[in-house]
C-alpha cells in the first residue's frame, strides 16, 4: 500500500560567502548552508498506489485478487483472475496463463497432476 504525498516547503537557511574572488567562481553547493529552518510546510497533494496480488485457495478450488489485502475479484478460472487484474491497470504479461476461460477446470486438473507427481516422487 503505497502513499505518496508532495509537499510544498519554505525554507530560511544562512550560506557562507566567498572570501575571495577564486572562490566567488564557485557554485554554492548544499555543503554551503548552514542553519536550515523549514518556515512552512504545505501538503499540495495525496494519493494511493494499491497493492495487487492474487492467491488460491485449493480446498475451494478458488482464485481470488486482493487490492490491499482485501479480496476484490474471485473466480474458478485463473485467467479471468489476471484479466480482471490486467483491466486495472496491473502488467500481467510475464504471467503464466492456463487457458481456463471456457474451462475453469483446466487449471485444477493441472494442479492436481502436479501434486500427484510430487507425491509419488516422495
């Protein structure tokens, strides 16, 4: 849950000045000043940057995305999941798709193979 928020600041703060003409040739620099005060401090703007993330439940046989750790979305299909992520505006392109739209059961089929494998590998 990301926040941003732009501040408007007014600052009083004292500089050393040149004690030549060499040194004048100089940019003042922030090594510069000295006593910094902040006068005011305004806030001009504030906005949230959610948090998506999607998840399974397998005993339900369940995808779900949450937005803020709050579910928003849920459904069989792991694909309608990552669309429905993708039309927030989340870059979905590196995710594995299953192909499940017509088919929810596709991906379970798949999990289900996959555990399968695994314990009889044990």
């Amino acid at each position: 849950m990301a926040d941003f928020i732009t501040y408007r600041e007014i600052r009083d703060y004292t500089i050393r000045l040149p004690r030549n003409d060499h040194e004048a040739d100089e940019m003042y620099g922030e090594g510069d000043r000295q006593d910094v005060k902040v006068i005011s401090r305004e806030e001009v703007n504030r906005r949230h940057e959610p948090d998506y993330a999607w998840d399974c439940d397998l005993d339900a046989e369940l995808y779900f995305l949450l937005k803020d750790g709050d579910r928003i979305f849920s459904s069989r299909s792991h694909d309608a999941v990552v669309d429905h992520a993708a039309s927030l505006g989340e870059d979905v392109s590196q995710v594995f798709r299953f192909r499940d739209l017509e088919d929810p059961d596709n991906s379970w089929r798949i999990k289900a193979a996959n555990i399968a494998t695994r314990g009889q590998g044990a």
